[in-house]
C-alpha cells in the first residue's frame, strides 16, 4: 500500500471516528442511558478541556516551563483568575489579565 492511501485511510478513519462519536448522542437519544458515575464524571469535560487547551498557554514558552517570576502570563492568568472568582465578570477579569501581561511585558522588556 502506497504511503498516500495510507495517509488518505487515516484521514477517512479519523473523519468518521469523530462523526459517529458525535452523533451517536443524536441518533441513540433516549435510548442510551449512561450510568450515573459517568454522568458525573461528564459534568467535569468541560472544565477539563478548558483547562488543556490554556495551561499549557500560559505555563510553557518555546518548549520549556517557566517559573512564575520570569513569566508574564502566568501573573496575568493569576490576577484574571482572582478578579474572576471575585467579581463573576468576565469582562473586568478579561481587562484585567490583559492590563497586568501588557504592563509587565512593558516592565521585563525595559
């Protein structure tokens, strides 16, 4: 088999994987019941994802973690993250975050 119909195979393969894992809620509907330890554990997905997709973000920079005094983001990610828990702004913890990486990428650059 030729490496392109191998490469064409995984891409196919990967396709229909994601479609039937997504519709299969939609076509089952009532019929699937999921125990309740997975409903549960389910609650959790999007936190999960959420957290996956912006850890790494803020915590590793060309490859490397960084320590928190010589990285700006994770100051940032901390202040939006207190001015979130105590306002439930999103928008002050947006402006916030933004404020504290701007002025400390202007402060390490100096």
């Amino acid at each position: 088999m030729s490496p392109e119909a191998r490469i064409w195979i995984a891409i196919v393969g990967v396709g229909l994987t994601g479609i039937v894992t997504r519709c299969s809620f939609l076509f089952l509907g009532e019929r699937l019941v999921l125990p309740v330890a997975i409903e549960r554990a389910l609650r959790h997905a999007p936190a999960a994802a959420l957290a996956a997709t912006v850890v790494p973000g803020v915590l590793v920079m060309d490859g490397s973690v960084l320590g928190a005094v010589e990285n700006p983001r994770f100051a940032a990610a901390l202040v939006a993250a207190v001015v979130m828990w105590m306002s439930r702004g999103m928008l002050w913890s947006m402006a916030a975050g933004v404020a504290v990486y701007t002025a400390l990428r202007l402060l390490l650059a100096a």
